[in-house]
C-alpha cells in the first residue's frame, strides 16, 4: 500500500480543511451570509477562490445550519447549460427528508426537473427543442421552497459567474428571482474576470447594479504559507530546510503557484532528508517546464501591443514608461496606456499597493523575463 504521497495539491480545488489562512475571508462571507447580505467576491484565476467557496459553504452548513449549493458557471453557453448546472448542484447536495420533500415539489412542476438520474439534462437529450426556461424559474425559486419545508436558508455560490454575461437577458431573470429571497437566502457571485464582473455590477443600467458587496481575495502571506508547506513536509517525513526561502520569494503569495512549486519541492527531498538549494533548483526547473506549454497558449493569446507592454512592465520593474524600455521595445506611450486596462481586464496583471504595476502570475513573468534576456526587440 502506498503510504508516502505528496501532500501539495495544486491541479484541482483543494478540500476545505486544507485552505491556507483564509480565516478573514471565510468568517466575512458567513457574516455577510447569515446577515442576508448577496457578496460579489473576486480573484485572478488561480487564487484559491473556489477552495475558499467551498470552505465557507462547509463552514456555513456545519456552525450556522446553512443548506450549502455550488453552482458552477464555467463557460455556460445558454439557459439550458444553466438550468443543467442548477439542477446538478442542487442534485449534489440536498440530502434526506429535505431531499425527498423538494424531489416531489420540483416532479410536480411537470417541467422535467429531478434530483435523481433523470433530470432536465435527460430530458433536453430527448427532446433538444424544449424550452428550458419554465423549469430555470423553478430552480431559482427553490430557497423559497427550501425556507417553507423546514425554515432553512440557503447559502448559494455562483463560481465563474462572469460567464453568465455571455448569455443575453440571464442577469436580469436571475435578478427577477433574487430579489425576493433576502429572507431566505444568500448569494455570493465569485468570478475571475474583473472586467465582465465590473459590467455586470458596475454599470447602471445592468439589473445587478449595486445588489452585492464587492470583496477582493489578495495573495497569501508569507508566514502562512511558511507553516503550511513546512508542516506538511514535516507531516510526511520530511523538512523543507533552506529550499524554503527561494520557495517563497517565487510564490510571491500566489496560492496555486506556491502549491505547485512546493509540490515539485517535496519530489526532490528524501523521506527524512531536509530540502537544499539544490533541491529548490531543480523543483523550480521542473514546474517551468511543466508550465511551458500553458505559457506559451497564453502568451500567443495576446496581441503584440500587450506582449511588449508587459516586457516593458518587467523591464520597468512596474512601470511599463520608462524611457529604456520604450526605445528598447519600439513602444509608445499611447500603446501603452491602451494595453494596459486590456490586461488588467483579463487579470493578466494587477497594481501594486506602492504604484506600479506586477503581473499576477509570478511564474509567467518569470517566463516573460526570460524573453527579455532572449529578445533584443
């Protein structure tokens, strides 16, 4: 039997209790959740935002008697997607008598809906032309129908929620519904896209204007990502040792990017050996070139306007203006101030407490700065 596993996880959403010092983070949803309050939550992808949903859909459920529901909106295309979605995620998580009570009410909508094998996903492969539409409404009216079988609240969590842009009328039906569940449920809309979730919750004439506090998931610090990493390889045997530090300054707080590099870290120490430099070499080696290709998609991704401007960032050391950097990339000002909001769009980068701007992913600007040192223009 295998005993001796690698403890970083880093290729999926980890599981609740394994989240890095999200405490703030946690406890402020479940407030806001428990007052009635709907939160638009936002993090660069990558960030740990769903490891945190998760986390506080567990904590809501265990200390505050919360019916948790994840509802995961990545690339939705359509009301049937979203109505399948729905479905799903209620599928996932009622349990028990509860179950059982919104089983029979939603079977009663005759609209196709069910939490068991045969629900609208079945129905639309049956019959592709139906109208999706009547059994989304009685999705979105289930906190009501939750609230009446016993007084629960429900705490319901729309990842990727940016996404729900692309279908045309979808957030103004969706806010046709909420509006009237302040009593019986919360909301948090988490996205990864600061551009789109501005559009939706930012412009005055989008029915989401103004409905959800914004709240912000920033990068980890040092010190808990310190004990974290060192504990689990002490749990497994093992010590980080000087490999540590290095770790650390390359992670610069990015939650999925520590996780991957302290993953690599702990393949290149011994089972009761303590990590070296020259372990953290070749573990940094190793996750660049696992990331190359990714990089690579991303980085052909861009226009050639935003490809300099972030060469210019890094050369800059954060302002993409300085005057070696234009000459040296054949940039204008003008250029750059037009790519700039286009990045920050994507999240691709994001500014610096002090002024300045930093790339959000420190291994891709670790992949870009190597361009630099490789390209003269």
């Amino acid at each position: 039997m295998i005993t001796d596993v690698n403890p970083f996880v880093y290729s999926r959403p980890v599981a609740p209790e394994d989240v890095v010092d999200r405490e703030n983070e946690v406890r402020k949803l479940l407030h806001d959740a428990v007052g009635g309050h709907y939160v638009r939550l936002y993090a660069p992808r990558k960030y740990g935002k769903t490891s945190l949903l998760k986390r506080a859909l567990h904590d809501g459920e265990r200390d505050e008697g919360l019916i948790p529901i994840l509802v995961d909106l990545y690339r939705v295309s359509s009301i049937a997607d979203v109505t399948v979605r729905l479905e799903r995620a209620y599928a996932r998580q009622l349990k028990g008598e509860l179950r059982s009570r919104i089983e029979s009410f939603l079977q009663r909508t005759g609209v196709g809906l069910s939490l068991g094998a045969l629900g609208i996903s079945a129905r639309l492969q049956l019959e592709p032309t139906a109208d999706p539409l009547p059994a989304l409404h009685a999705l979105l009216d289930l906190p009501l129908r939750l609230e009446s079988s016993g007084g629960y609240r429900a705490f319901i969590a729309f990842d990727e929620f940016q996404d729900i842009g692309r279908i045309d009328g979808l957030d103004g039906l969706l806010r046709s519904h909420i509006q009237h569940h302040g009593e019986v449920a919360s909301y948090v809309f988490a996205g990864s896209e600061p551009a789109l979730m501005r559009l939706l919750f930012e412009t005055k004439d989008r029915p989401l204007y103004g409905s959800a506090v914004p709240m912000r998931l920033g990068r980890l610090a040092d010190t808990d990502l310190a004990d974290y990493v060192a504990q689990r390889f002490e749990q497994s045997g093992r010590r980080a040792g000087e490999a540590l530090g290095p770790l650390l300054s390359a992670a610069r707080g990015h939650p999925q990017r520590a996780m991957l590099l302290a993953h690599r870290l702990w393949e290149e120490v011994d089972a009761g050996a303590e990590g070296t430099l020259g372990d953290w070499e070749a573990a940094h080696t190793a996750a660049l070139r696992e990331l190359e290709p990714e990089f690579d998609a991303q980085w052909r991704g861009l226009d050639v306007s935003e490809q300099k401007t972030l060469r210019a960032l890094l050369i800059g050391d954060g302002s993409p203006y300085r005057t070696a950097a234009l000459r040296r990339l054949e940039l204008t000002k003008d250029v750059v101030r037009r790519a700039l909001p286009r990045l920050a769009a994507t999240a691709e980068i994001e500014e610096r407490d002090g002024g300045g701007y930093s790339l959000v992913d420190p291994l891709f600007a670790e992949w870009v700065g190597e361009l630099n040192d490789r390209v003269v223009s």
